[in-house]
C-alpha cells in the first residue's frame, strides 16, 4: 500500500477506490508486522494518538492504538526469511495462476530444443556454420521477437484487468519484475541449448539477453505507454467478454500487444502457407521456424487466457472441448490417390508367384544357372535410417557387381523405407555406368533438410486447420513432407519420378521392368494394430496373414513420394493417413471401413518379418526352379540395421515414474524389437535349409548421437557415409563371400 500527502498534509492511503483521509497534518510510518493474515497497514500518530490503518482486498480498516510511536515501533518486528520466502511463493502462485501459459510456452521451448537428439543435430548444425552465417541471425532475430512477445504476454495478463490478485510488497515486486524475467528467458533457454563455451553463439545469446533486459527498463522508464502504473487498480466484480475486449483495446499497451500479435500471426501463416517449392521454411532452417512457432503460440494462449475467469467464464475449458469437438469433422489426413488416366489399373499388379517366374527368366541364361536372389530389410530411424539405407545399398552396388539387379525386394519400414524409395528410384532414373558420378547429386537428396517444411506445416497451416470444423487437405503436414521429398529430388536429379504413382515407377515402353526391385512398405494400421503394406505386387493373404494391403483398399494407386510416407509416419511430427474403402453390409447399409496408417515402426521396426513372408510365399516357386528347371535360386536376407546395439545396463528413472516408465518402455521396446528380431531370424536361418538361405546383417556403428527424426547436420551426414565407406567393404567376411558366390555364380554388371 502506498501513500500520498495532500496539499493539506493529510495522507492519502491508495486503496483503489476506498480511501481515508485525517483532516489534519499526521505523521506516517509505514511498518511490517510479524502477524498472520500477511496484511499490510499502516501507523498514523494524529495528535498524539496512534492509529492502526489495515487493508485486506477491498476492506479498510481504521484502529485507535493505546501505545506510543516508540513503543509501536519496537514491539512490531520483521518477517523472518522463512515468512518472506512463503510469502513470495503465494504471490508467485497468485501471478503464475493468471499467467500459467508462459510458464507452460517456455518449458515446451526448453524441451524441444535441449531434449531430443534431433534439436541437438539442428544446434550443431547452425553453430558449424559460425556466428555471422544467417542461420544463425535468423536465430537471434526470432529470439528478439519471441522475448518481445514474452514480455507483451506477460504484461497483458499482468497489468489488464486480472482476476484475484492479493496486493502485497511480494505481489507488487513480482507484477514488475516478472515480464522482463519472462522476456529474458528465451535468450536463456537458447543459451543453454547452444552451450558450448569454446563457440561464440552462447555468449552472443546471452549478450541478446542482457540488452533484451536493459531495453525493457528503458522503455518502462521513457515510452509512456510502456511506464508501470504507481499503484494497481484491480477488481473482482465480473465483467462480460464484451467489456474485457473493449477495456483491452483501449489500454495503450493492450492495443499494442494486440496489434503486434495479430500482424504477426497474419504474416507468420502467410510466409509458411506458401509453397513447398519456394523453400520458404528451409532457408530459415528447423531451428527458427520452431522459435517462430512457439512465439505464435504464445501470443494465442495468453490472448485466451486473458479473457478467461476461472470463475464465471472458463474460457480455457470450453477451447480445449471445442477442439476436441471438432476433431470428428475435421480429419484431412486421407491421403493422395493416384488417378491420372496414365497410371495403370491395381489390377494389372502382378501376383508373386508370376512376377518371380519373370524376374528368373530375365536372368536365367542356360540350365544349371545359379541366381542368387537378395531381400533386403532396411529398419526404420528417419533419416538416420533413410541415409544409412541409401549409402549401404550403392555402396554394396558399387563393391559387388550385378548387386542392384538381383536384390528381388526391399522392405522398408519408417526412414528405412523412404532409403528405400529414393534408392529404387535412382536406379530406375540413372544407368547404371553413369551411378557414380550421378551419385554426389543423389547424395544431397538423401541429406537435405526434411524436418523446416513438416514443422512449418505443423505450427502454421494445420494450427488453421485445427479450429476449422472442415477438412482442408492441403494444411495437412504429411503431405508437405512429401512434397518436401520430391521438391528436392527434381531440384539435385532435375526429375518429379517422386510425383509419379508407385506401379508407373516399373512401367517402361516395351513393357514391365523386372530390373528393379519391388517395394513392400510397412505401416501400421492405427484402429486395429494390423501391419498394412504398400507395394507394387498383389499379395497373396495366405502367406501374408492378417495383412492389409493398402492399394486393395483404396481401389487405387498412390503416389510414389505418397507410398514413401505411408511407412514413416513417426508420432508427433506426422499425422496418421487415412484409408477408406466404402462397403455394402448385409443390410443394404453403405459403410466405410478403414483407419489411419502410421509408422511401420509401431509393428515390426527391422522389416525382417516381411522378408520372411515373402521368402515363404516363393519356396515352392524356388524349388520348382531348382526340380523342373535346373535352375538353382540362393536366397539372401540381408538386414540393414541403424538402431542403437549397444549392449549395457540402463540407468534407472525414478523422477515421474508413473509417467516416465509407460513411455520408455514402449519407445525402447519399439527401438530394441528390431535387435531382438535380428538374432531370432539370424538363428533360425541356420534351420532354412530348403532353400539355404544366407543371413546377413550391416550395422550402423553408434560412435555418434544419430537423430531420429527429419534433419541431418553435415559432420553427422559426412561421419555417416564414411561408416558406409569403412564398414561396407571386402573387409567385411561376409561380403566378401557374397561377392564370391556372385562371381562362382556367373553374375556380371548390366553394360
């Protein structure tokens, strides 16, 4: 409570609209005492007499005291240090109550961008570049419009019109203070996401951070508009939304804060709602498109807890249902059909058993030839799999010759899948003697940068998305990641096969191309837990139990770059893609049936499994080759694995346990089923003895933290392809008895 002297010299008590005024001179004292309630008041001797003037909320209470001045002062003592921490810890709560959506904004930052290995590859990535590159300015620009938006936020929460605030010195310190902490804690958290002291982007942050800090208390001491008022004038009479917009508008610095907010969104949502050709997101690089997004968010959830009153309008609540409500009709995951009159009908796929037979006799030469025949399963790990998949397969292409042509599947599941994709694709695109000079060009493919355009279309498009009650399937942010992905692949190939369907990838002019390797992309189908598969052959259900196929559902083809996504579509930064297929039931009834494909991972992480359908389905095509047409098919299992082998003891996790335990166990168990799978088949091949079938497993050494998720730094991109290079090679036994038995075997390279 604060104090002023009329022109009469009487003192004047602020109490927002209660006063007291003593009709002659008097002289103050104001006094702390050691009581409960926590009040505040004030002495007066007027006359000679002592009086007791206390205030608590909006009573004020005026008490003759029967001391002297120096009696009172003696006796009242003090808070211990004990009493001002909790009294401080109750004005923080009061205050946070209100202004909980940063705290909340800040701890999402903190954790994105210091938690998983990903945020640390986008870190190193941008401090690789240096301190005057403009990844790195793109940084500090964000972080100034981020601890801009902090410091408006908190204020306008603060200082407009607050619900139940109890004024006290603590409360009144921290109603000054905590908008210019809350403004200097993204240069804070990006400070530490980037400590490395022996790098300059650490300090310059933190230099960012302390001019952020003195630019506040200037503007709060010279710009009026900014200026803290001397003393709050709060109320807890309800007020109706009308009154809350209308009293934030004419607020000098609520208009302000408003105006920016609303002329940022506009501009933010237009710049990554353009296309993904442009590469608007990729310039700023995933770093500052993320702080971007948290700035939005920020702004949005304090302008909603704003206008919220925990007491007679929760507006927060009633938000959260709507979007729950929403969210029946706003589904725009279905994913892209490929309908041009130029791609061929599903039905024109061929079965195993008939694509086996010419696959053969496209490398049969005489009677008594030996074919060795090569599935590969590529293990997911976003585009740490993606690349480790791609440079193990041209590199085992470039070291073993006629590799390529007789690998006669790939199964991919997640990054492994999208590996496998691109992989066939260049084959498909390049020949074969100009593969590797073409290869540096396909390198760049394989190592651009995914994860600017998926978070883009996260925090931008699909946040409009979200509060419409229709779907719009361009916000949809799996289908900028493919876009993304065949962007990029006519920008270093200069060709959209990406943008073609999956069966138009094997058609040539004379007919279909049994040179290249079929594709079984695995996913998961959400609703009923089922593996469901992409791929350019009918499958058979008697080998492939409990299987779906995805063409057969749709009744249509995909896309190629769509086909890709359908098997790597990782929690959280891809959504689900729907299927449906209508259906007529007993009744008469039309119905769809169907449900939302998600990453392969949550299934069978290795893809092994699916080799070992599709060997079953071709065993007795290969052992009527091997009796009726002396030809002799050596089958090959070869398992690309790019998960953590690592074999030691955890260290326990006892913060949080009953939230924490659930997920690591389904996350680990999800990343370490592929190890467990891998011994299983390795041990029961040695059992596969009609046909023998080799096993063959090429590791992904973790001598480096490999992220998971869409971006690749150049050093982990460079360490990566140099493992290929070391590991991939003749020193490894058994390729090179591989490249052995294709040479007993006859195989010689395509000219």
């Amino acid at each position: 409570m604060s104090y002023d002297d009329s022109r009469d010299g009487s003192p004047k008590p602020r109490t927002g609209s209660t006063s007291v005024r003593f009709g002659e001179a008097a002289t103050a004292r104001k006094v702390r005492p050691d009581a409960v309630k926590e009040e505040y008041f004030q002495v007066f001797f007027h006359k000679n007499k002592a009086f007791q003037l206390a205030m608590t909320g909006e009573t004020v209470i005026l008490t003759p005291l029967n001391v002297t001045s120096r009696f009172l002062v003696q006796t009242i003592s003090k808070p211990t240090f004990s009493q001002q921490i909790r009294n401080y810890i109750v004005a923080f709560y009061q205050t946070q109550r209100n202004a909980f959506i940063i705290i909340v904004t800040l701890l999402i930052a903190l954790y994105v961008l210091t938690v998983p290995d990903q945020a640390e590859d986008m870190l190193d990535a941008v401090i690789d570049t240096g301190v005057f590159s403009r990844l790195f300015q793109y940084i500090l620009l964000s972080a100034f419009i981020w601890s801009c938006i902090v410091y408006g936020c908190t204020r306008m929460i603060l200082h407009i019109s607050p619900v139940g605030l109890r004024i006290n010195h603590q409360c009144d310190w921290l109603l000054r203070w905590l908008p210019k902490i809350g403004g200097l804690m993204p240069t804070v958290i990006l400070a530490y996401a980037f400590w490395q002291p022996h790098h300059w982007h650490l300090y310059l942050l933190l230099l960012e951070g302390g001019l952020m800090l003195a630019l506040f208390l200037w503007l709060e001491r010279h710009i009026p508009i900014f200026a803290i008022p001397n003393q709050w004038k709060f109320t807890n009479r309800y007020t109706s939304f009308r009154q809350d917009i209308r009293e934030l508008w004419r607020h000098p610095l609520g208009r302000l804060v408003v105006s920016v907010g609303l002329s940022l969104t506009v501009f933010l949502i237009t710049l990554f709602s353009l296309p993904v050709e442009w590469e608007i997101a990729r310039r700023l690089r995933p770093t500052a498109v993320i702080i971007f997004g948290i700035t939005l968010f920020t702004f949005w959830g304090s302008l909603v807890v704003y206008f919220n009153d925990y007491r007679y309008r929760p507006l927060v609540l009633l938000v959260f249902v709507y979007f729950i409500v929403v969210s029946a009709f706003n589904d725009n995951t279905a994913i892209r059909k490929a309908v041009s009159p130029s791609v061929p009908s599903i039905d024109q796929r061929p079965t195993v058993e008939s694509h086996f037979a010419q696959w053969v006799a496209a490398r049969r030469q005489e009677d008594g030839d030996r074919i060795p025949l090569v599935l590969v399963a590529a293990e997911g790990g976003g585009i740490r799999a993606l690349n480790w998949t791609a440079e193990t397969l041209i590199r085992l292409d470039s070291i073993i010759p006629g590799f390529s042509r007789h690998v006669y599947a790939l199964s991919g599941v997640s990054g492994g899948g999208v590996g496998t994709v691109f992989y066939t694709a260049f084959l498909r695109d390049i020949a074969e003697s100009q593969r590797i000079s073409a290869f540096d060009q396909f390198r760049k493919v394989i190592r651009d940068d995914y994860l600017s355009g998926v978070s883009a279309a996260l925090l931008f498009p699909e946040s409009i998305q979200r509060i419409l009650p229709f779907p719009i399937a361009a916000l949809e942010r799996g289908k900028w990641l493919e876009d993304s992905w065949a962007d990029s692949y006519n920008d270093n190939l200069k060709l959209r096969t990406l943008d073609s369907s999956l069966t138009q990838l094997y058609q040539t002019p004379t007919g279909y191309n049994y040179d290249l390797p079929s594709l079984l992309l695995n996913g998961t189908l959400a609703e009923s837990g089922q593996k469901i598969i992409t791929s350019n052959l009918k499958l058979d259900p008697g080998y492939f139990k409990d299987v779906v196929s995805t063409l057969d559902v749709l009744g249509a083809d995909v896309p190629l770059k769509t086909a890709a996504s359908l098997c790597s579509r990782f929690p959280v930064v891809t959504n689900g893609g729907l299927i449906q297929k209508d259906t007529v039931d007993t009744k008469g009834n039309k119905r769809a049936y169907g449900g939302h494909i998600v990453d392969g991972g949550y299934f069978d992480n290795s893809g092994v499994e699916t080799c070992m359908q599709l060997l079953n389905n071709l065993v007795p095509s290969i052992q009527r080759f091997d009796t009726v047409n002396q030809v002799k098919i050596i089958p090959y299992i070869l398992f690309i694995q790019n998960g953590n082998t690592a074999e030691k003891l955890p260290h326990k996790r006892s913060i949080l346990q009953e939230i924490q335990v659930p997920l690591l166990g389904f996350f680990n168990a999800w990343d370490n089923g592929s190890i467990t799978r891998d011994n299983m088949f390795n041990s029961f091949m040695d059992r596969f003895t009609n046909p023998k079938t080799n096993y063959l497993t090429l590791r992904l050494a973790y001598n480096d933290k490999y992220p998971l998720g869409w971006f690749l730094s150049e050093s982990v991109a460079r360490n990566l392809s140099q493992q290929a290079k070391d590991s991939i090679s003749l020193k490894n036994e058994k390729l090179a008895t591989l490249k052995g038995a294709f040479r007993r075997m006859g195989v010689n390279r395509v000219k």
